[in-house]
C-alpha cells in the first residue's frame, strides 16, 4: 500500500529553517499493506532529506519497494531543479538522490 502523504503550503523561510508547515492528505493505491508505524518518522525522514538536498519540501510520501517500506521526498533546490530522496524508514539511511523530472528520467545518484 502506498500511503501518499501530500505536504502542501509550505513556506520557504519555515523549510530553510528546519520548520515544516504543511497539509497532509492519505491515499491508497497499492494492495500491499504497510502495517507497523516505520521506525523514522515522516518528520526525520524529511529533516534527513532536506539535509542531503536543501530547499523547499514539495512532496513527501511513505511507500514500500521492493518489500522495503521507504519515504519518497520531493525537493525544489536553490537552482529551482526539483529533486527526489528516498529514504529508508527503518534505518534513515538515503537510498537515492536523483533530479526529478515526473517519470524518474532524470541523473540518479544512488548511495553506497
């Protein structure tokens, strides 16, 4: 199950100060069930990214890949290029960075 949490309205001097504003909204659309509460929270796992790629939250999303239950994270950096980070809900580790261009063709950058 992909539970698409949507952070809207977020203000660019709350985001750059490590505060997060925002509505969110749930959706389901796959069969598979994410049935515990992941050990990093929506939170962290956006505090994490926002790390690796700082800028303005669009999107964030808690997803399983793979069996692997992960927070998909979508940022607009300071050169207005808009780019993904996954990162992994049980350990917090960041599994991906890549520009982000609608259908995953942009540069990936995976981490080892």
């Amino acid at each position: 199950m992909i539970k698409k949490l949507i952070i809207g309205n977020i203000a660019a001097g709350m985001v750059l100060a490590g505060g997060i504003v925002g509505v969110a909204m749930a959706d389901t659309k796959d069969k598979q069930a994410i049935t515990e509460a992941p050990t990093v929270s929506m939170i962290q796992a956006i505090e994490i990214a926002n790390t690796e790629v700082p800028g303005i939250v669009l999107e964030a999303e808690l997803e399983t890949d793979d069996g692997t239950t992960i927070y998909e994270i979508e940022i607009v950096n300071a050169e207005g290029l808009e780019m993904e980070v996954e990162i992994n809900a049980e350990s917090g580790e960041v599994l991906l960075v890549e520009e982000d261009e609608g259908e995953k063709k942009g540069k990936k950058k995976r981490k080892s």
